[in-house]
C-alpha cells in the first residue's frame, strides 16, 4: 500500500491499472511560485516540494508518492497547465506539427527507501485539424493536464513518432516505479 499525494485522476488510473494499491491523498503546494524555465529543473522542484508538504502532512506511516510532469516545447520552452481556454489552444498551437518532450519527476518514499526519477517522452506530432482542436478546447478535458495535452486523448491521432514511455507522459513513469514499490 502507498499514499498517492497527487489528485490526478489519470496517475490513480495508471496505478490501478498496474494493479498497485494505494490510496488517494491530495496535498497542497504552490508550483505557481516557483520560477524555473528549464522543464527539468521545474518538475524536480515542484515534485520535491510535493514530497515535503506530503511528509509534513502524512509522515511515513505508509510510502509516499507524488510526481509532477511539464512539457517541454519545440525551442525547450516550458509549457505548464493551461491557465484557462486561450492560453491552452495558445500552448496547444505551437504543439501542433511539432515534436515535444513530455517530463516527468517521480519520488516514492517510504521509512526505509527514497526513489526518484526524472524521465521524458519524445512525442512528433502531426498538424491539429482544426475543427478537432476546437472540440477538444470547448470540451475542457485539457483543464489540470500539463501543456493541455493528453497522449492517451486528443493527441493520440496526431501522434507520428514516439520516443519513451506512454506512461511517463501521462504523468507518472510506472513502469520504472514498479520494482520499488514495498510489498
């Protein structure tokens, strides 16, 4: 069993599907502060400053999950979460017919362990059609995703060639955190 310290419904998914237990345990910390440009560098300190405020408010009575994933745009521009509609179909455009990296920085941590990893997906992607594109702004389903993309959504059909883990891009690297997980 771990603490997922995450409210993202598509991390519990992952974890369900790789049939680890675990229960949902949301924390709050302000990544809006912090100022890093690089994608790497923003997701370890955003993920790092998860794991202190989980400590804070869980301790380690069971292991500790939290991760946060950023995309990095085709100049390595940092894209976040879309603040709301504009800004998405704004970070979404320069996607479009682009390739991207898709960053992801996981901790887990129990009173014996600490496992981090850092890791990206590559993702090319084809031109957005633009009636699919404004489906897919008007349906809101890219609210909370980083970059308001979703590899397993919207971006599927526009996917030309991939270069990593499906699972790192959707926000947490489980297959490279499987053999941590405590029994």
């Amino acid at each position: 069993m771990i603490r997922l310290c995450s409210s993202s419904e598509t991390r519990a998914r992952l974890l369900r599907s790789f049939g680890i237990d675990f229960v949902q345990s949301p924390v709050e910390f302000d990544e809006e502060a912090l100022e890093y440009e690089s994608a790497r560098e923003f997701v370890y300190h955003a993920s790092r400053g998860k794991l202190a405020a989980a400590e804070a408010e869980y301790r380690l009575e069971i292991p500790l999950l939290v991760a946060d994933t950023v995309i990095a745009g085709p100049g390595g521009e940092l894209l976040r979460k879309a603040r709301d509609r504009s800004d998405a179909e704004r970070i979404l455009r320069i996607q479009s017919g682009s390739e991207i990296a898709i960053v992801s920085c996981v901790h887990l941590k129990s009173s014996k362990r600490y496992f981090l990893d850092l890791s990206a997906t590559h993702y090319r992607f084809a031109s957005f059609d633009e009636a699919e594109l404004q489906r897919y702004l008007e349906s809101g389903e890219w609210r909370g995703k980083a970059g308001a993309c979703m590899v397993e959504g919207f971006c599927k059909p526009y996917i030309r060639q991939v270069r990593g883990l499906e699972s790192t891009a959707m926000g947490l690297q489980a297959e490279i955190l499987l053999p941590w997980i405590e029994e």
